[in-house]
C-alpha cells in the first residue's frame, strides 16, 4: 500500500514539476498536439510515398515530417507576410485613408437617407461630443493599436513555437505512443477506440473551419475583385480569417466595404455588396457550404459514427476565443471534442449495467 501511493506521489511530482517547466510553452505546444494529430493521415500518406524509394527509406520518417511542416509553416506565415506587404507597401495610401475616414465621420449626418432623417440630429450632437473628447479618443485608440501590435508579436511567436513543436510530435509521434499507450490504465481496445474518437472528431471540426475560411475567402475576394479600389487577396484574406469570430463573423470586412462605397456615392455598389455578402457568405456558406464540407469530412473520415453538433462547435469556438485568444478556434472544438469523446467511451464501458 505504501509503495503504491509513493509511486502515486511521484508520477504527480513529475507531471506536476514538468508543467511547471514548461508551463510558457504549454498553450504552444497543446495547439501544436492538435495540428499533429488532424494532420498525421496526410502525414502517413507523405510518409508511404516517400517509403517507395529505397534509397529514401530509412529517411522517410523525416523527410516526410519536413515535408507537413514546411507546408504548415507555409500555411500560417506566406499569408500573413503578404497581408503586411499590401498594408504597409504604401503607408501614404494608408494615412490618406485614415484622414478621409475621419473627414466622412465629421459629415456623416449629411449621408442619411430621407427615410433615417430622425438619426440626423442625435448623430451630430455624438459627432461633437467625440470632438470634445478627441484627445482622449486618440489615447485610448493609441493604448489599443500598441496592445494590438504586442498581442501580433506574441502570436508570431507562438506561431514559430508551434511549428517547431509540431515537427517533432510529428516526426516522434509513432514513437511517443507506442511509449504511453501502454502507460494508460485501460484495455486496448478502448484506448484504441478513444484516440481513434478523438483524431476523427477533432479533426472533422479542423477542416471543416478550414473549409469555410477558405470558401469565405475565396468567395469575397473573387467578388470584390469586380470593383476598383481594392485588394481582393487582402480583402479575401481579411473575410477569411473573421470567418472564424462567431456572431459577427465576416460583417467586419463587408459592412466597412459597403460603407465605404455608400459614402463615395455608389449607392447601387453598396447595395450590391451587401446583398452579395449576406446572400453568399452569412447564408449559403455559413448555413449550406457548412454543412456540405461538415458531412463530406466526416463521412470520409469515420464513415458517419462520430459528428459533433453544430450548436456546440458554435459555443466551443465562442468559448474558445474567450478563454484562449486567437488560437482558441483550435483549442475551444478540441477540449469539447476530448470531452464528448471521453463520454462516448464511458458510456460504452457502462452500458452492459443498464438495460
């Protein structure tokens, strides 16, 4: 008895002091966990390509874990390096934005149809109370731009962080189970069927987010590409990544544009854009084209047994954002994928008690 809760107290001891060693790198390395497990079929599929050439053979591992993490690695930075070009490629272009911005705010009242004429006096007196306060509105407009860019830096960091991670789980993975598999407490099937579980349902999650940010982007940026002024690549890169913020999702990119058009005085090309966003993307792609890719990836990837309910992928992303950020779209789905799942085995381990 005493040898069994000394072994207790020093496996909690090593965990515990373990976590606590890296507990900076924690939120890096469980975000990386979850790209290596949804990731690892293509992973194995590189891997048994690479296998067929003798000469590459006793490398394949590697070279097959070099191959997934450059395309990650792609993945996440080309994107965000080519939004900083566009952005920052002409800071003229930039400020001019901003002042007219600020010149169609002071005369905002004057761009109400007849219809909001009730708008009109409630808006000015706002207007000139945001001009009483401006010095203190640039503050807080400043303090937040430099939280802004702090927060960037230290996502560009865990991105570099996750990466690194990311290629050796991947790379060490088969040996990293084949190490605590046996550790864990239950029969083989039943870890067998958990880890199975898991993979599938937080990877059906995965690409389906993947799926609609892609959809969501491709689609606004092909669209605003019909109209001069913009940049659809920057535009569609901005759809896709709000794609993923619940409730307001891609209206932050839209609705400025459409603005922005309505107080140029194209008023038929504000009209258009926002019939074609709302039509397109808060319709047909988050309600149609969700559920087309949400079925298609997981009937191929567990042939139909395993499906979270949308009302809960909706709550774990909202969750998820709240508690952990940006790269909680990953972490919200994955903690309700393991609880589901951990569910699912309880009840198939408890249900010869019940009749």
């Amino acid at each position: 008895m005493e040898n069994k809760l000394f072994v207790r107290f020093m496996i909690f001891s090593a965990l515990g002091l373990t976590v606590w060693l890296f507990l900076p790198f924690l939120k890096s390395f469980f975000i990386a966990f979850l790209l290596a497990i949804v990731i690892s079929p293509l992973y194995h599929y590189v891997e048994i390509k690479i296998c067929r050439y003798e000469r590459f053979r006793k490398m394949a591992s590697l070279i097959a874990a070099g191959i997934v993490t450059l395309s990650l690695s792609l993945l996440l930075f080309v994107p965000i390096a080519m939004f900083l070009f566009y952005l920052f490629d002409q800071p003229s272009n930039v400020m001019a934005i901003i002042r007219s911005l600020g010149d169609k705010i002071d005369t905002l009242s004057s761009y109400l149809p007849t219809f909001l004429g009730w708008l009109k006096e409630p808006l000015e007196n706002l207007i000139l109370l945001g001009k009483a306060h401006k010095d203190e509105i640039i503050a807080t407009l400043a303090a937040w731009l430099g939280s802004g860019v702090q927060t960037f830096m230290a996502m560009l960091t865990e991105m570099a962080m996750i990466v690194v991670f990311f290629f050796f789980l991947t790379w060490y993975g088969r040996s990293l189970k084949l190490f605590l598999l046996p550790i864990i407490p239950l029969s083989r099937t039943l870890k067998r069927g958990f880890f199975s579980d898991m993979m599938t349902t937080t990877a059906v999650v995965f690409y389906t987010l993947g799926g609609v940010m892609i959809a969501q982007g491709v689609a606004f940026g092909i669209f605003i590409a019909f109209f001069e002024g913009y940049n659809p690549f920057l535009l569609g890169f901005m759809t896709g990544v709000a794609a993923i913020i619940p409730v307001v999702g891609t209206a932050l990119v839209w609705v400025p544009v459409a603005l922005h058009e309505y107080f140029e005085g194209n008023i038929m090309n504000a009209l258009i854009i926002a019939f074609y966003s709302w039509a397109m993307m808060a319709f047909f792609i988050d309600n149609i084209v969700k559920l087309v890719i949400l079925n298609f990836v997981n009937r191929k990837l567990s042939d139909g047994k395993s499906r979270i309910n949308e009302f809960m992928i909706f709550f774990a992303i909202v969750g998820g954002l709240a508690t952990f950020g940006f790269w909680g779209f990953i972490i919200g789905p994955a903690i309700v994928a393991f609880t589901l799942t951990t569910l699912r085995m309880l009840r198939k381990t408890n249900r010869k008690f019940y009749p």
